[in-house]
C-alpha cells in the first residue's frame, strides 16, 4: 500500500504539472464516488443524480454540507462508501499539505541547520515513505482512539451493539478527517450536553485540522527532542488559540441561544472550534443563531486553521502574513516582520494572492448564488464561506438550493479543496529561483 | 485667500505630524459645522443634538447620509451652511488628494522629465500657490455651468425663480463634490426621466470624482500639449470606463426595477455612475433594488473611483494593485506588473494595506452593526459600505438607526474621508529613504 503512495509521489515530483495532476486526481475520486453511490443497491430510497454528486464531492472534499439525510437515502454499504470517500479525501490532503509544507521549507530548513542549528524539527533527509507511513499511522492511530472514546459515549446514550460500533467508526473518522458528514440528521445538536462526545469531536477535529507536523512539533518539543518549535507552528498555535478564545467568549457572552442553555461554555467553545477546525458538526442550530453571531461563525470559518492539516479556510499563516503587513507598514518598518522575524518577499505575495483570490471567490459566489436562490444575503453568504472553507456548517437551505445553486455549492467544495492546494502549488513552481532572502524567516502560507 | 490657504499647505509641508494635522484640521470643520447647524435660528423644525451632528459630518465628509430631510429640518440659512461644509469638504479633499498625488509621485516625475522626457504632465517646477488656485478656479468654474445646466432643467420641472437658483446652485456644489446631499427627500426619483437632469449630474460627478490631475492630464493630452497620459491617469480612466460598463450592463439586463422602466439605459448608466463617483444620488430606489443588484451597488461604491478627485471608496488604482499581484503571481513573474510596467515594491504594499485595512473596516462596523441594529445584514452592510466609501446611498434605513447605530456611521463617514487619507500620508512619510527603484513605473494608490 505504501509503495503504491510513494510511486504515486515520485511521478507527482517529476510530472511537469503536478497542479493539473492533482485536479485531476481529485476530479476522478469525486467522480468514482459518484458513480458508486449512483448505485440503486446502496440506496434506502430514490436519490436524485446532483444529490449523489453533491454528497459524494462533500464527503471527498471533507466538507459534510449535504442536501439529503445521510442515514435515510444510504444503507450501510452507501454510508460505508462516503466513510471511505471521506478517509481518502482526508489522508490524500494531509499528505499533500505535510509534504508541501516539507517541500516549500526545505531550502530553509537546510539553512537552519547550517547556520543557527535545527529549528526545524522535521529531518531534512525524511524520505517520502517514511513520512506518508508516519501521517497513516498517525491518523490510524488518532481514530481507533476516537472511535473508542465515541463507543463509550454513544453507549452512555443508548446506541450500542454493531450499530453503536458502526457509528462511532463513522463519526471519528469524520471529525479527524474534519468532514463533518454525520449520520445524525441533526448533527450533534442532541448531544450538546454530552462531555465525552463533545470533547472527542473537538481533540480528533483540532489533532486533524492542525495537521501531523504541528501536532509532531509540539510533541517533540514536550518530549524535549526539541529546543523549540518552528516559527510556522508558533504562529499557527498561538493563533488557533487566540481565535478560539475570542471567539469563545463572543459567544458565551453575546449569543441568546448559547445564554440560555445549561452548557454555556462547551457550547460556546464548540460552535468556536467546529467553526475553525472546519470540521462542522455542530450542537446548536445554526439557522437560529443571532446574526452577529453567523458573522462570527462566517469569519471563523473564512479563517480556518492551519495550512498543514484537513481544514480549509485562508489559514492562520495568511491571516499572519496579512497583520504583518498592515502593522509594518503603518509602524513604517522597511521590511515586513512578525514576532521580530522577517517574512520573506516571496511568502508576502503568496498570502497576499491567497487572500485576494479567497475573498473575490466568497463574493463572487455570493453574488452569483444571490440572482440563483430566494434565501436572505447572510445565509447566502454563510453556505459560500461554509462550502469554500469546506465547513459544512449550514442555516439549513443546503436541502432547498435550486439545481444551479447546488451546482455552484458543489463546485465551490472542490474549488475550497482542490483550488487553494493547486494554486498553492501553482505559486510554489513558479518561485524556482527566486529570492527567498537568506535572513528572512520563513512562513508557510 | 488664497495666500491663506497656501500659508496653511506651508505649515502643513513643514509639520511633523501632518496627518495628525489633517484629522484635527477635519475634526473641527466638523465641530464648526455642528455649532453652527445647532442655532435654533437655521432650524424649521426641532433638530436632536445627534443629527445635527449627523448632518454635519456627512456634509463635511462629502457623504451625503441623512437621518432627517434637509429641506423640512433647516430654513435657506441651514440649508446654506450646510452647501458651505460640502464646498469646503469638496475643496479640502480635492486639493489634499492632488498635493498628495503630485509629491508621491514627483520622484518619479523628475526622473521621467531627466530620462525619458517629461510624460507626467505636471510640470515639477509647480508652486503650491498656483497648483490651489488652478484647483479652485477649476471648482468654481464647473460649478457655475452646472448651476446654469441645473437651472435649464429645473425650469423645465417647474422649478423658477429665486427657489430655482437656489436648488441649481446647491446641487451642482454637491454634484460636483459628489456630496449627494439634497434639497428633495427622495434625491433624484421624481427626475430619472430628465435628461439633463441625469448629464449635469454625471459629468459634474464624474469630473469632482476622477480629479484635478486625471482631467487636466486628459484635457493636454486632447489639446496635444503632451505625447501621452500618465500611467496612473491612464489605470484610473480605463477602470472607471470598464468598470462603469460592466456595471451599467447588468443594471440593464438584469435588475426588475430598470427593466421596467421607459428610460432603462439612463437609470442603468446613473446608478453605476453614482456607486463609483461615490456622488450618491439616486434614480430609482435603492431600498427596492433585488438582492444582486444591491451586491453589485455594495461592489461599486467599495471600489469608488479615482484617488485624486472627491470620491471615496478604496479607489480603482489599489483594485489595479491587487489585479497586478494575482495576475503576476499566477503567470510567475518574478516582478509584479501591469500593462508591461513595473509596479513599486512600496506602492504594492500600501496598496495591500489599503486592501486589507479597506476590508476588514468594513466587516468589523457591519458585524458591530448587526449588533445595534434590527435590519438584515445585507441592508446593514449597504449602509456601511455607503458610510465608509462616503457615498451616502442608503436603503432608507438611516432614519430609524439605533443612537449607537448613528454614532457609528458618523465615526465611519469620518473614517472614510479623513482616515484614507491620513493613512495615506502616514504610510507615505514612513517611505523616506526606501527603494521606489528607479526602472518601475509608478502607480499612486
Ligand atoms: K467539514
Ligand atoms: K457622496
């Protein structure tokens, strides 16, 4: 299986596009996925060709919106398929994330270790199996833990036997792989007051969506094999932190709905992390939260988290490149530094792209759903940031868009996974030879 | 007067902190205003002390917002002043914006004038002195045809005598300083049938909004006085023309309300001209538009037009920036260009800080908003985007804001006029000795 992986890498490392390859990739996946749940023998009930499609880009794409229930339209083979089509997209998008990760650093990474010594934890001589090996045992491992932890707690509820099994391989792979499809109807709104599954949901969820090299660098760093994290790990921390705090209290200060409820603050917290993890279950309905409170959830989600694991969003790092800016600028400093490091030229540009483009695709898709569909501009505007950032949050109109709002959602997921690694990519062949200034520390974006 | 005026751009040449100068030098204008507006004396009816402040900063920033009707709450002497503040806030940013735009860019402009023969065609060797007077006469000089247009096509409606004057010379000094404050209580609606009417408005708005510099540089090149037009006028003129057609496009073909109109291309052409000169008058009503065309209203006013003029909005030269950035990353270049010119690394990034700081006023006031206020986001972010780009279209609901709501779009039409430019000015008196190198083309932002 694992030679398999690393011929596949080789070819990707020598074609001459790998972007296109990727696309590609990706393209046939969604495409096998919709040909399988095409499949009537896997059907509880008709479902339509653009749900069948719909589903199976949200669950390759590991977004969760979804336009039909799960559990009613697919018995177990169906939901087996979308749990494997979810692990795929999930395993096949921290592999490329680590390895781009690994890839754009590289040339720093060795000069870190030439001249100040090894702030980079990751080896620079890692071969390629040996870190596909190290991101599958890590998520393999990460989800037989979750689906323990969700057995217990689904017993507790009275889910149990093969169906209690069954479910609590489902959701953990879905909250690791940050996929957020569930088999409950209501996502996890019933269990809103239970500890266990809140706390299982969100540590599988940040461990995925932090991605294995951050959660790899800081456990390095605790088992003291490091002096120090790397610069990209800090600021990727120390800004999920941050967000999620805010974010947090926001919500258990200013939202009715999480006021009134006995579990305010795993509440808050929840809506927080499920926001920016993208992994998007969630325990209260979002069709019924105040509207600064969606627009906190839009920002969250447009946020997202770290550029090395399962989560979409323009990324903290981008985020970091973009504060930098604004503040060197307006402190009037020649170069453009974070925490005393000097962010590179190139980098700057990167982020400055990725924000650009990220936020003309949000509006661009708003205004184009807005002539499409008959919903209020703030749910529009969620189900975009949600699809794009592949949340799968929802106000609840995913199930009512016309064929061409599907269609637009549909390709919004792809564009939210495949687009922003591609055009990653795409920017990173690109720099070749350009100057990625020996002095300047380097930032993923 | 003028030396006065031009004693004052000495002192202000020479001050430390001309920035702080400038938002002081706004802020009391506005404090002026207020008191004045405040004597019991102008008033017809009762005025609350926060709308006197409303309508004082909004004529002042050139906005044009209002909470109360103009014409119902001050007598000829109100109404008087507040014709004064527009001029004044006209006057102040258009002479500020062109000061700004000549010495960002006179470095360049000697070199120019050195290598390759003078292109910019401001003469460098300008006196402050004549460069004001040449502004205000051009003021005053486009003010007068406007009244005399004005007052053709009043008397035409049935507007005469001393009342016809007065409604002719207060809305050509708000068209002309795209103020879009008006003596009618629902703007222009009762005259998108009179032609003249819709072209005294346009030219006058479009001529305050695109600028000294970008017309005079127009009118040499017409006269032949000069080989070409400047890089910068050049972007700013191609924008606002590709721009205003994309927009009067979908206006005509796919908004309800101008569809059913008998003049469709006029009320198409005005309310994209209106959105991007930021002037803000309005033909048809804007609280009844459909979702889209709201969206692309929003679009339009963000955007605004040109940086020397007296429009708002984030301005068509940092929209280029950010153009130049995505466009040149994506193709791989190792500079950021545009039309095969070279773009400044330091322009670049106060473009980008434009950008970012641009936005995110934007959706940090919308989601305070969604606070204070009881209507949907996408009337909310209308008003917002209206406040800050100091249009001062408005879905109708500037009446009925919260107190906090009002304080909030006074601190933002504020923003809009003193803070775009102090930013400016601050990130430019940071540039000092920094590397505008000598091959790149400039574009000011
Ligand atoms: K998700
Ligand atoms: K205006």
């Amino acid at each position: 299986m694992f030679s398999a992986i690393q011929s596949r890498y080789k070819r990707f490392q020598i074609s001459k596009s790998p972007q296109l390859n990727l696309v590609w990739g990706f393209f046939l996946y969604t495409l096998m996925g919709f040909l399988l749940l095409s499949i009537p023998l896997f059907h509880r009930t008709d479902v339509a060709f653009l749900d069948n499609l719909f589903i199976s880009t949200s669950a390759i794409s590991t977004t969760g919106l979804v336009t039909i229930s799960i559990f009613d339209s697919y018995n177990f083979f169906g939901q087996f398929i979308i749990m494997i089509l979810i692990q795929l997209g999930g395993i096949g998008y921290m592999t490329l994330t680590t390895y781009y990760l690994l890839f754009t650093t590289k040339r720093i990474t060795r000069w870190h270790q030439k001249i100040i010594g090894a702030e980079f934890t990751m080896p620079a001589t890692i071969q390629i199996k040996d870190f596909i090996k190290s991101v599958v045992y890590f998520t393999l491992v990460m989800e037989f833990l979750g689906t323990i932890s969700f057995y217990i707690a689904f017993h507790q509820e009275g889910i149990t036997g093969l169906k209690g099994m069954w479910f609590s391989l489902f959701h953990s792979v879905s909250s690791f792989c940050t996929a957020g499809s569930s088999l409950f109807n209501d996502s996890f709104e019933s269990f809103s007051e239970n500890t266990l599954i809140n706390w299982t949901i969100s540590i599988l969820a940040i461990a995925g969506s932090l991605g294995f090299i951050v959660i790899t660098d800081v456990w390095y760093r605790i088992r003291g094999k490091s002096k120090a994290i790397t610069f990209t790990s800090k600021i990727i921390i120390y800004g999920f932190i941050i967000l999620l705090g805010i974010g947090s209290l926001l919500f258990y200060f200013t939202e009715p709905l999480v006021k009134a409820s006995e579990h305010r603050l795993m509440e808050a917290f929840f809506q927080s992390m499920t926001s920016m993890t993208t992994v998007g279950f969630n325990t209260v309905p979002i069709g019924s939260l105040s509207l600064p409170l969606l627009l906190l959830t839009i920002f969250l989600m447009y946020i997202g988290a770290s550029p090395s694991g399962t989560a979409g969003g323009m990324k903290i790092t981008t985020l970091t490149a973009m504060v930098a800016i604004l503040k060197s600028r307006l402190l009037g400093q020649k170069k453009i530094t974070f925490l005393k490091r000097t962010i590179p030229l190139e980098r700057l540009f990167v982020a400055t792209s990725t924000f650009i483009l990220y936020t003309s695709m949000i509006f661009l898709f708003s205004f184009l759903l807005s002539f499409t569909e008959e919903s209020s501009f703030d749910k529009i505007l969620f189900e975009v940031a949600s699809a794009l950032g592949t949340v799968g949050l929802s106000t609840g109109i995913t199930a009512d868009l016309s064929e061409v709002g599907k269609s637009l959602i549909i390709l919004l997921m792809f564009l939210g996974r495949v687009g922003v690694l591609t055009f990653g990519f795409a920017l990173l062949m690109r720099m070749k030879k350009q100057d990625l200034k020996l002095k300047s520390e380097d930032l993923a974006v």
